[in-house]
C-alpha cells in the first residue's frame, strides 16, 4: 500500500540570535494509511516540530527542507494556495493546549463551519448540518446551545473536543495530534483517548500521535518512532517496543515508567543527565553522554538508523557489535 | 448591558463634579484677572465690572454661584467677548472643531490601521521599515512645524489651497467647484491626522504582531484558511483591542483641543476658545470648555468599555 506520508531526509532548523538551531535531522518515516504511529521523546527531541514543518506551521524563523510526501505531492515544494487546499481537507493537525488554540473572540460554530466552507463548499447550513453530525461523535452535549458559545465557555475537555471535531470535519486522510491530552486532567484524558480509540475503529485516516507518554501509545498506536535530539532512534511495532526495546534511550524511558507492580518506594530508574544542546550538538551519537555503555566509537561517529527486521529500526553501535 | 451604561452614567456625575471644582478653583488661583490688560480704566470702572461678573464676591460664593448656574446647564457669560455667553460660543466653535477633528481621526485610523497591519505582515521586512521609518517621522515631525509648512507648500507657493480662512479659494477649488466648500478644512485635516496615522500605525503594527504569534493563528491556518481569512477573521479582532482604547480618549482630545493646528489655521474652533480664555482670564469660558471636554473623555471611554465587550467576548461588560 502507498504510504499517506513520507517524509524523505526533513531536516528542521531555527535561525535565532545566536546561530541556526538544528531542530529536526534527516528524519526519514513513512506512514501508511489507516495506521497509528506513535512519536515519542521528551521536550525538545523534535517531535511537534517534525510536523508542523510537515504542515507549513513552522514559526517565522524556522525552515524545512527534505521532502514530505502526501498522497504523491512534496508539501514543501507547494506554494501558500496549493497547501491550504491540503491542510484542514485531507490533513489535519490537533494541537496541544485547546485553550489557547482556539479563536477567543469566535463562537465555535463559526470556527468549526469556516473549515466546511472552505474545503468542501458547503452552504453554511449543510455545514451547520455536519458540524452537529461530528459534535454529537465527539460527544458534546447540548451541542445547539454549544455551537453559538465561545470557547471561554467550554471546559479544558470539551475545548479538546472540539478541536478533535474541528479536524475530522472534512474526514481527512492523516490526522496529526500534538501531545493531544498532556493538559487535561487524567479522568478528561481518559476520556479523550477513549474518542481517539473509537475514532481509530471507525475512520480510515491514519493517525500520527505526538507524545512524551509511553502510557498512551501502548493504548493506542500500531507503530512507535522513538525521537532523541531531532533524529529517530528506533522504530518498532508497538508490541516489540515495550517487549524488547532496543536502544538504551528507548530502555530507559521504560524503566521511567512507573509501573504498578513495583512496591511504592521504589525509586525509578531517571535517564542520568540532560539532552544535549540542539546548538551545538555532539558528532557522535547524541545519547552517548548520558548512556551508561558509551565506547569510544559512540562518541565520535553518529550511529545510522539501521533496518534490524523488517518492521524495526534503531541507531545504535551497540547493537551492531552484540 | 445597559445596566452597566447606567452604572457609568450615574459615576460620571461626581465625576464631573470632582472636574469642574478643581479646575474652577485652579482657574482663580491662577495669577491675574479678566480686567488686568486694562491698564487704563478707572477703578471704579473696573469694579463695576467685577461686580458685574460677581468677581467681588468671596471665591466659595462665586464657586457656589457657577455651580448653581452648571445645574442649570448654564455656563454664563463671557467676560471677553462681550454680549455672548459661554454656550453661544462654544455652539460656534465645536462645529468646526467636530468636522476636522473628525474628519481627521477617521481618516488617521483608516490609514494608521491598514499601514500598521502590513507593517506586522511584513514584521522585519523592508515594507515594515519603511512603514515604520515613516510613522517614527510622522510622530517626531510636531503639527506647529508641520502645519506652517503645509501652508507654505499648498498654500503660498503652490496656491492650491486657501489660507487660515474658512473661505473656499485656491486653485483647486477653481478647478473642481464640487469640492469647494471642502477646501479650507483639507490642509487641517491632514496636519492634525497625520501624527494620528503615525500612532495608530504603531499601535496597530504592535499588537498584530503579538495576535500573530498566538496559538489560534496556528490553529486558523492548519485549517488551511486563506491568509486574508486568519488575517481578518482570526487576528484582526484582537489585534484592534488597544487601538480601540487608544481612539476613544484621542477623539475627545482631538475634537475638543485641537489647539495648534485651529491657531495656526486661524480656524475659529474650541481649541482657540481655550487658549484665548485661558489667556484672558476668561474664567466662564474656560470652565465650559473644560466641561464639554471632559463629558467628551468620559462618553468616549464608555463607549471604548461597551465595544470592548463587542471585541472580546470574554469581557462582559457589567461584570
């Protein structure tokens, strides 16, 4: 099967006072339709940026370069025209803080039509129509009544609710969510990854979701690609992720998960050290400082993402030797 | 809603009240009186005279005196210009002053807004330096040097306009006889708008700039929206928040004080009303202007609190 996206050697970069800052380095990932792949590093890794560079959204400093292929169009070569006709339609972006994502000075009927009358020409009533349609299998009471408020008067949760409804109006191909529950309360999260659970069910668009929460990929996704300092160091079924990681980076964040079965006191095994600094970065392998097996051959020469079987991938020299 | 407008309406009377006996009294301390530049008359002339205007009495009785008069909506008569009172005056004077002033700040906020959002499109761009370099220029350039030079240029050299007379003349009212009767307020107009379009344009640049970065411009145009759509829909609304607070206090001010540009233009409005009453002592005539000044600021700032509410819903007014 096509993949809905490739993205072919992006590379990500920030021009700031002090230098280009490298954000995003030649990532190569493809995603298939109907697929959920999981990203996953901590702040900083790169992993919001790989796609709103992906979508056009990068802040004014920022650029993209590399290819990013959707449904056999590079992105990056389209002009502002060309892409809009994509963004919103076939793909759509969920952001992160709902609060402020939204129009304040917008009722939310408004904000969820405008996309309909934009890509799909409908009249405003049609759209009013569909809009209902998406709100009520989001799961937004007394939509009606909700449809003329502003977003002001909506909780953290039905904001996030509306933003979901905001991206699946068109029924897009791919849909991308940044870090879609990191500000809700836990019981409000749950709920909206039981909406992306049903939504995986019944929709044919694939989903990227963008997280630092190993909890909610291994509820949700078919695929992970780990991402350490803008690269990816592994990419595996998620089964296998969370069987037998394989990069020292991926084995640590599992073994920073709290886990039930450990007695409360326990401590929890952090990562030692800190992510190195995206200005300057190392020429070897970006983790080698803070990993606990580092040789000589790791500080000096980046590892490549290697292929270990068919569906995994990891950058490390260690496996190699092993 | 309206609760609030009642709510402001019914503060703005101690208001007033706080304005009116603070200025009378900062009016009278003021050394010198009305009669003083007339060295010449008698003293018994002059005290007739005070007395006519009960400047004899104790300043308490007068202040009790003009307050009575105020309640009444009365604002007495002018000590400089004989047989007219306050309110004849200013029935004269804010006409004029209303037809440039707003004329001016109209015309100052159209062009102060479009430049300040195409400056904040082009943020560090060479449209945005220029649009910028022009407003600093626009602001640094005072109206007594702007104005006597628009004179110069419009007027004397190039005879297109007339000069500080409310008469049509000039050669563009020869050329185009429709537009006649507009001719003496273009040259005005223009000196009093252009340092407006300059802080307009700045204020407007600013605050898009910061609307730009937020998160729901992101959100607008993942939607794939236009950017004419983001601009104007999403952005604008909130990007014309200050300006708005800024607008309300300069029409007041700009209505009622345009006293550089309506001397240098010889213009009689309620700027020359003012400086003349406050150079003759005119106590009447200053403490009326001082009052239809400052109804103007207080109407003005409601009006910029109720579109507030209109602008950002999270503002509900009467909250």
């Amino acid at each position: 099967m096509n993949p809905v996206l490739t993205l072919d050697h992006l590379n990500v970069s920030f021009a700031t006072n002090n230098g280009e800052v490298s954000a995003v380095s030649d990532l190569s990932l493809s995603i298939t339709p109907g697929e959920c792949v999981g990203i996953v590093g901590e702040s900083g890794s790169g992993k919001s940026q790989t796609f709103l560079g992906a979508m056009g959204l990068l802040a004014n400093n920022g650029t993209a370069t590399g290819r990013v292929v959707f449904q056999g169009q590079d992105l990056l070569t389209l002009d502002r025209a060309a892409l809009n006709k994509i963004r919103g339609d076939r793909m759509a972006m969920i952001f992160q803080d709902a609060g402020t994502s939204l129009t304040p000075h917008m009722r939310i009927g408004d904000q969820l039509i405008e996309v309909l009358t934009t890509h799909k020409g409908h009249s405003r009533q049609a759209a009013r129509q569909r809009v209902l349609e998406v709100m009520e299998s989001m799961r937004i009471p007394e939509i009606e009544k909700r449809l003329t408020q502003y977003p002001h008067e909506f909780s953290g949760g039905m904001r996030q609710r509306v933003m979901i409804a905001m991206a699946l109006v068109c029924e897009p191909d791919l849909l991308i969510a940044d870090e879609p529950t990191t500000a809700l309360d836990v019981t409000v999260q749950a709920q909206i990854l039981n909406l992306f659970r049903a939504l995986k069910r019944h929709t044919k668009s694939a989903i990227v979701l963008i997280t630092h929460d190993l909890g909610v990929v291994a509820g949700l996704c078919d695929r992970v690609a780990v991402m350490y300092a803008g690269r990816i160091v592994e990419e595996a079924p998620v089964a296998d992720i969370f069987a037998a990681p394989k990069h020292p980076y991926t084995q640590g964040l599992l073994k920073c998960m709290p886990r039930l079965d450990q007695l409360l006191d326990a401590e929890l095994d952090a990562i030692p050290g800190q992510p190195p600094n995206l200005q300057n970065l190392p020429n070897g392998c970006a983790f080698a400082e803070r990993c606990v097996n580092a040789n000589t051959r790791c500080h000096n020469e980046r590892p490549a993402l290697r292929e270990l079987s068919s569906a995994r991938r990891a950058a490390c020299h260690l496996l190699e030797a092993a | 809603m309206l609760s609030f407008a009642l709510k402001r309406l019914a503060i703005a009377a101690p208001t007033l009240f706080i304005i009116v006996s603070l200025s009378f009294f900062l009016m009278h301390t003021a050394p010198g009186g009305p009669f003083d530049a007339e060295a010449n008359l008698e003293p018994q002339i002059i005290a007739n005279l005070k007395a006519a205007y009960d400047l004899d009495k104790p300043l308490f009785q007068q202040y009790l005196i003009y307050l009575g008069k105020v309640a009444q909506g009365e604002f007495g008569p002018s000590i400089r210009y004989q047989d007219r009172s306050v309110t004849q005056l200013i029935a004269t004077g804010l006409p004029v002053s209303l037809r440039i002033g707003l004329s001016a700040i109209f015309i100052a906020a159209m062009i102060g807004i479009s430049l300040g959002i195409t400056a904040a499109l082009n943020q560090n761009k060479t449209t945005d330096y220029v649009v910028m370099g022009v407003a600093m220029t626009g602001i640094a350039v005072p109206s007594f040097v702007l104005a006597p030079l628009m004179t110069l240029i419009f007027g004397v050299i190039l005879k297109l306009l007339p000069i500080a007379t409310l008469e049509p003349g000039g050669s563009l009212a020869r050329t185009f006889p429709a537009i006649a009767p507009l001719t003496p307020y273009i040259l005005p107009i223009i000196a009093l708008a252009i340092p407006q379009v300059a802080i307009i344009s700045r204020l407007t640049r600013g605050a898009m700039i910061e609307v730009l970065r937020q998160n729901y411009i992101r959100t607008a145009r993942a939607k794939g929206l236009a950017e004419r759509r983001v601009v104007w829909r999403h952005a604008l609304q909130a990007g014309l928040l200050p300006v708005v607070s800024y607008l309300g206090p300069a029409i007041a001010g700009i209505v009622t004080g345009a006293v550089v540009v309506e001397t240098i233009f010889q213009l009689p409005g309620m700027g020359r009303f003012f400086v003349q009453g406050a150079i003759n002592r005119d106590y009447p005539l200053v403490l009326g202007i001082v009052i239809i000044f400052a109804t103007a600021v207080i109407a003005m700032n409601l009006i910029v609190d109720l579109l507030y509410g209109v602008l950002d819903p999270k503002v509900k007014a009467g909250d």
